[in-house]
C-alpha cells in the first residue's frame, strides 16, 4: 500500500475535495478492473470517456477520483482531485506508484516512422550476447530476458508500462530498450519516465490519421528529444531531412549516424545481397546477417547506442554480425522451386518503397517481383492510393488484397488504392479481397527464382475484420504454399 499524497508528486493539481492520507492498493484507468482501495483515473480517451465510468468506478471500490471534469454530484468519503491533463496525472502517477524504475535501469527510446522495432530487438540480442540481463518492450513483443510478453501496443499505457520497468528492474534487467510510439509521446505515456538515451530513426508519412498534419507527427516526435535531460545521449540519422530538427532543441549528448555524409557514427555499404550486408563502420568492416540499405541505418543506430553506453567498438561489431533482426521484418523462406518469399511488415509508403527497392537491388536480373500488399481499416486513408502506386512501380505484378479491414470494408478499401493506379499499373494489378487466396495467387504466379513480397503485416498472428481477431499467419501460410507449389 502506498500514500495517495506520495502518488501525486509532480502531478499538477488544480482541485482537491476530500484526504490524500488514503493507502492505495493500485492505479486503474479501466472502471471493470477497479477493487476496494484502487485510485481511479478518468481518461478522455479517442473513442471512450472515462469520466462516464466514475460512478462505476466507485461502486467497484474505488477510493479515490483524478478526474478533469468534477461530478456535479460529489459521494461522501470519496476523494476527488482535479487535474488539467489525466493522461499526463495517471504517467506521473504510475511512475511514482511504482517508485520511479526507470531510473534503476539504462532506459533507451527509439522512435521514427519505419525502423524503431529492429533497433529495439537488435539492441535487445545485442547487449543479451554481451552478457547482460535486459528488457525489451516493442511491437512485436515485450521480454524480460527469456520470458516472452506478448505486446498490444507499440508502447503500453503508462500504468502498465511502468509496471513492466518495476518488474524488469525487480528481476536485475539493466539495460531496457523500448519503442516510443508518437501515441505514446502525445498521450503522456512515456511522460515522467527518465531515459538514458534516445534514437531517432526517420520520420515518414503514417499516422496522419491521428495526428492531423505531418508537421504535428514531426513536432510530436521532436518532443520526445526535447524532454531528454543532459544526462542522456540523443542519436538521430543525418540522412533524414528532419534528423537535425529532431535534436536541434535537445539538451541531451547529440550525435548521429550516416551513410551519405560526415557523422560520429559513419557506415558504407561495400555489398548487399540475399545473404547479408557488407559495410564498413566507422572504418572496420564487418559481414552483417541483415538485408538492405534500411538495415544498414538500423545497424549505424545500434552500434551509435551501444558506443554511448560504453561498449568497446570491437566487441559491438563482432557480436552484431552474428545476429537476426526482428520477426517480420524482411523475413525471407525459400519454397522447393527455389522461389523467395518475403514477408514484411512495410505498412506505409516509405517502408513499401524501402523493401521494394531493396528487393530491385538483390535481383539478378530475370526474377519477377510478385507484391501481395493491402492497407489497414481505420488508419489513415490518404495513403492507400500511394502505397498501391508504390507496389506498382517497382513490381511486375501486384495483388491488392486485404490487410486489417477492422471497421472498413475490405472492398472499399481496395477500391481506395486502385485510385492510385494509371492503366499501365492496373494492367500489372489483380484485387482480391481474401488476404490467403491473394497469396495463394501469387504463388501460382510465380516461376522459378522469382521473388513474392507480402507487404503490411509482418509478425502478426491474426487478421482484425470487424472487431474479431481471426488467426492468420502470413508467414506461415506463404511457406505452406510455397512448399506444396509444383513448376512444369
């Protein structure tokens, strides 16, 4: 049990009615899962109030109110604080709760548009190999050491996400890299939290949706980099036409990291092949087991952090050429025709045109591309004409299929994408709805050495179509077929 006075720290208060000499057992943002004895914070969130659940709230047990509304009608023996920010108050509040365990820990953030996921696994298997006992928390999944949680969110909301850093630290973790989402910066989960370093990878047209214009994403991210304090390293990618405005207002260290110009992290790609890259870092080659320019700046952040937390360059380099990225990511099997398929998670136009262009680089000149690419319901809508023109440009054949419909009609969104197409790309082009026959499809298609992309979804394990999250497996599926796939 904790003192309500002592959660409140740093928490602006506007209001108070009633005693904060309350013991609080826990902190809750959902009304179903409140106890006796639970603080109750009412969350204005995109879809649902939680002002609405107050009432609820109290019936269940709850002792305590942080609201940015007051009931007209306040209970007896119940406390209510008001607060300007209820997303900002609960960040506060978790990481007091939990006694501030980001700051027993070297906590690194890595934020960007396309890349936060593989820098995140890659830091995480490299300072494993290193010896160290770490945490990860990412899209794919959070792990503390070998125990595997699986994720929900690209970051978990701020209660949750600080009891994970509690439970990380209470298990001797001390190194913990963490994808930082522009979700999470904007709704204060990540606020109150102490970083050591930050890492800032590209920042590309997704979300806008959310964030309205580019230039909010852009100021969102940048946020992140402002609230660093002098104590931390902050790493940004030269190459990125917004890396320098990432950092321009940091008080952290700044360094960054290049393939095109002079940095303190500077890398040269000597050969790119299906088999891996060759690069020079910072003058030392080494033989990397990832794919494409993409992961060479992912490669460039890794060693830059792994530099800023003191590890010999030596020992950095020699590791990370024995390691995989993350699931998902550029994720290759090869069928018995010796056809490639690669499945990848590229669910914006940058990341489709990134691993396209890759794939054009690693051809030997004969094979086909064969793109199977959809766009997600409930996003973003604005994209979905380009990433179909991208599939078209640098495929020879594209399927247009669904991804995750969500709410949306699955046929409507395609027909959103087919606005992107000229008659020479529609030429090129087949829709088909259901995601496993546009797969099957495009394995028919494909002859021998030929290259089959299936774009947008990456590690996931299911297919979201109104609301139900059915099993389905792009990987997997697209290597059954391949396996079962037979040329004259």
């Amino acid at each position: 049990m904790k003192k309500l006075q002592d959660i409140l720290y740093k928490v602006h208060l506007k209001e108070v009615q009633g005693s904060t000499a309350l013991d609080v057992k826990d902190l809750q943002i959902n009304s179903v899962n409140v106890t006796q004895d639970s603080v109750f914070i009412a969350i204005k969130g995109e879809k649902v109030d939680g002002h609405k659940y107050i009432n609820d709230a109290i019936k269940q047990g709850a002792i305590a109110i942080v609201c940015e509304d007051l009931p007209k009608k306040l209970k007896e023996n119940i406390t209510y604080i008001k607060v300007d920010n209820t997303h900002e108050a609960v960040a506060f509040m978790a990481n007091n709760f939990y006694k501030e365990p980001s700051k027993k820990i070297k906590l690194v953030g890595i934020t960007g548009t396309n890349g936060k996921t593989t820098i995140a696994t890659v830091l995480f298997k490299l300072f494993t190999k290193l010896g160290y006992k770490c945490g990860l928390l990412s899209t794919v999944q959070n792990q503390i050491d070998d125990k595997i949680i699986p994720a929900t969110h690209t970051t978990p909301d701020a209660i949750n996400l600080n009891a994970l850093l509690a439970q990380m630290v209470q298990e001797k973790c001390t190194h913990v890299f963490m994808e930082v989402s522009s979700h999470a910066i904007h709704q204060h989960r990540v606020t109150g939290l102490h970083f050591t370093g930050g890492i800032f990878s590209n920042i590309t047209h997704d979300h806008l949706d959310y964030h309205k214009t580019f230039e909010e994403y852009i100021k969102v991210k940048k946020k992140f980099f402002d609230d660093l304090p002098s104590s931390s390293f902050a790493i940004s990618n030269a190459d990125d036409k917004n890396g320098a405005v990432m950092l321009q207002n940091t008080n952290a260290s700044k360094y960054y990291y290049s393939l095109k110009t002079a940095a303190a992290f500077k890398g040269k790609i000597l050969d790119n092949a299906l088999t891996g890259l060759q690069m020079l870092i910072n003058d030392k080659e080494v033989h990397f087991r990832l794919i494409g320019e993409f992961n060479a700046y992912n490669l460039l952040a890794v060693y830059g952090a792994a530099k800023c937390l003191g590890e010999n360059a030596d020992n950095i380099l020699t590791t990370l050429s024995m390691l995989t990225g993350a699931e998902g990511r550029f994720d290759y099997v090869i069928g018995n025709q010796l056809i490639i398929g690669i499945v990848d998670y590229a669910h914006t136009p940058d990341a489709l045109e990134n691993v396209l262009s890759t794939i054009k680089k690693l051809k030997k000149g004969y094979e086909q591309v064969i793109t199977v690419v959809g766009c997600g319901g409930d996003r973003d809508k604005t994209k979905r004409p380009i990433m179909a023109k991208i599939a078209c440009s640098l495929s020879d054949k594209v399927i247009l299929t669904s991804d995750n419909p969500r709410n949306e009609s699955a046929e409507q969104i395609i027909k959103d994408m087919e606005q992107g197409l000229n008659s020479a790309a529609k030429r090129k082009s087949l829709s088909i709805v259901d995601r496993r026959d546009a797969i099957e499809k495009a394995v028919s298609l494909a002859n021998e050495e030929d290259i089959i992309l299936v774009a947008g979804k990456g590690h996931e394990k299911y297919q979201d179509i109104n609301g139900t999250k059915h099993p389905f497996d792009d990987k997997k599926i697209l290597q059954e077929l391949l396996n079962q796939k037979t040329i004259d």
